[in-house]
C-alpha cells in the first residue's frame, strides 16, 4: 500500500528525568551559551514554593533570572505584550517557559516579539510568523496540553474569542520532562489535564487532512500510557509511575496533534473557555463524549482501532467496538471525578445559541473534523453535554 505524502515536524530534544528540574541550571548551561534568562511561570506556582528551588538551580548555574509571574489561564493579549516587554527590559538572550499551557503558550510568543517587528494581530492562523525568536525551553507542570511540543499558542482575544498562532518558530529548541513536577496538582486539574490529552490523541488519530503513520503511532502509544494510568494518577497523586506515564501520554499526544491537527471536540471547547472562563482540559472533557457519538457515523473503523489501545474487552463489528469505545471513555470520565454537564460548571441553557454561533468561528479546527459541523449541530452537541 502507497503511503500518502505528509510532512511530520517535532522539537529536536526532549529530555525525561524526574527531578529533573531542580538541575534545570546545569542542564540548560550545557545546551546553551545565553545566560541571561527570563523566566514564565504563574504566580500560583510560586506560591506552591515550586519555582523557587528552580530559580536557585539557575542562579547556582550562573543564570540571571528575570521572573515573569503573571500568566494567568485563558491569557489575554495584554499578558503577551508584557511578558515580551519584560523580556525586553531584562535584555533577555532565552526564554524558558515552567507551568501549565497558558505559561507555555505566553513563553513561545514572548521569545518571538523580542525578536521581531512584525505585531501579534499579524500572526494569527497557520504560518504568518515571520523572522526568528530568542532560545526556547518548555518544561511543563501539567500532563495536558502538550504545548511543550507543539507549535501552537492559543491567546484569548477580545472578550470571548480565543485565537490562535501556528508557526515552526513556536517549536521550542528543548524540553524537560519531570513528572515530578506534576505531583501536586489536584485531583480535578490531573482529571481534566489527562482528559485533554486523550482528546489531542483520539482527534490526531481521526483527523480529517493531516493523519498520518507518524502521528498515529504516537497517538495510540499516547491514548495507551494515558488510558491506563489516569484513574491512578486521580486516585494517588503519589504515584511516580502514573504520574510519569500521564506525562509523557501528553506530550506524545501534543507532538500527534501539532501534525495532525486537533476538530470539533476542541472547536466547541474554545466558547466554553471564552464565555466562562471553564479550565482548557475540563471543557474539552465536558464536550467529549457528545462529539464522539456524532462522529462515529464516520470514524467508527478508527474508534475500534482505539478500543483495541486501550484494551476494552469484548468483540463485534467495528460499529460495535466504536460504541464500546465511547462507554469506555465515558467511565473514564466518570471515574476520573470531573464535572460531566455543562450546567454543573455554571453554564446556563440560555447561552447555548451564542456558544454554538461562536464555536462556528473555530474554523482551523472544524475542517479537520471526520462530519461536518454546522451551527444547528454545534448547538445539538452543546444540549447533549447541558
């Protein structure tokens, strides 16, 4: 069988080592000759006491570090322009980006408008970058979005629309993964971060333009080490082994979708988050379910390819092993403890037209999506999860 022409893209170093960051001075000295650093993070963080050991190992290191706290989730333009600004009056030479996808997302931008003329507005879609960014590291704190990986930056623009910026240059130069770092996230966040990331890889792995053998391979190794380790990471946020599988799930499933790029699940989310400021991965899990069903008149062959992942018992027709694998991402919602209506978040019925006429602007995503979706159908979906 020929092999359809597709291009696959990643960052160029990762590195997997629990603990790993509080040796974050001598591993990035070795990587790099800029020394003077601006550091990304969230004020909540540091409030944790988790950035203060890594500062101390730059510092150790002979790293100036310049603290940039004010990420917050769903950042605003406003939070880009400042970081960059900050960047800029510390005469910064690298960016490292530590917390969870909003930090990652501010840091990528940050190291581009250092360098470059050209302004945000500008940058928005697929491959209006132009022009180079400062050095790049991404160390990420949830098992999530993936955006340590991907070269995707998702800003909030005006009051409720979420944009986003799709360039190479967003690629970071390298990662560090330390599960260790994901140990005190609570219950409900490792719920929905985990979810999230088994969105990115069941997505990929249905994509309708992009899929391809590379993107797939990691998508089912990344839905395998995330299926199977969810449950305990929610039950024991202890556990060293279900903690590093979630992380490195995430991340294999951010590097599917930066090349097989993510659709509706994700296009409806986007409202969610824009209106009612719903965490990233708890949106996405609220909306799951709904637009797996709607998608399986297309995409039931490749559900039952993922139920085969994940190892749900029985057998059948692919119709068949698709609706075992939608039960079976259901009870895993269920049991993960994450909100599952859309009314339990504070969302009211009444809202449900305007989320539907804006999921209808995500436009990126909704061509990726195996049936098309129209307004009447977004807002069918958003009743289902009500």
């Amino acid at each position: 069988m020929s092999i359809n022409p597709f291009e696959f893209r990643t960052v160029p170093s990762i590195e997997v080592k629990w603990g790993g960051a509080q040796e974050l001075g001598t591993i990035v000295a070795a990587r790099f000759k800029a020394r003077n650093t601006l550091l990304v993070t969230d004020a909540g963080l540091i409030k944790a006491g988790l950035i203060a050991p890594i500062e101390a190992s730059l510092k150790g290191a002979g790293f100036t570090v310049t603290l940039f706290d004010q990420v917050v989730a769903d950042p605003p333009e406003h939070i880009v322009h400042a970081c960059a600004d900050a960047a800029r009056s510390a005469n910064a030479d690298i960016v490292i980006g530590l917390g969870g996808g909003s930090s990652l997302d501010i840091a990528k931008l940050a190291a581009i408008l250092v360098e470059s003329e050209q302004p945000l507005s500008e940058m928005y879609g697929i491959g209006k970058v132009s022009g180079s960014r400062l050095p790049l590291v991404l160390i990420p704190t949830t098992a999530g979005t993936g955006s340590e990986v991907t070269n995707i930056s998702i800003i909030t623009t005006g009051e409720t629309t979420k944009m986003g910026v799709v360039s190479p240059q967003l690629y970071a130069d390298f990662v560090l993964l330390d599960a260790e770092l994901t140990v005190g996230l609570p219950q409900i966040h490792t719920a929905a971060t985990g979810i999230d990331a088994m969105v990115h890889a069941i997505e990929a792995y249905t994509s309708k333009h992009k899929k391809n053998p590379l993107s797939d391979a990691l998508a089912r190794e990344a839905l395998r080490l995330l299926g199977a380790n969810l449950i305990a990471a929610c039950r024991d946020g202890k556990n060293r082994a279900a903690r590093e599988g979630m992380l490195l799930g995430a991340t294999l499933a951010g590097q599917a979708f930066a090349n097989s790029p993510v659709a509706a699940v994700h296009a409806l989310a986007y409202p969610l988050g824009g209106h009612y400021h719903i965490a990233h991965g708890l949106s996405n899990a609220l909306m799951l379910g709904p637009v797996l069903r709607y998608n399986a008149s297309a995409a039931a062959p490749l559900y039952a390819e993922l139920a085969d992942v994940l190892g749900v018992e029985g057998s059948g027709n692919a119709d068949q092993r698709s609706a075992a694998f939608v039960e079976h991402m259901l009870t895993l919602m269920e049991e993960s403890g994450a909100p599952r209506r859309l009314r339990d978040v504070g969302v009211t019925e009444e809202s449900l037209t305007r989320l539907a006429a804006d999921a209808m602007l995500q436009t990126r995503l909704l061509t990726n999506n195996p049936v098309e979706v129209q307004e009447h159908d977004a807002l069918n979906l958003y009743q289902q999860a009500f």
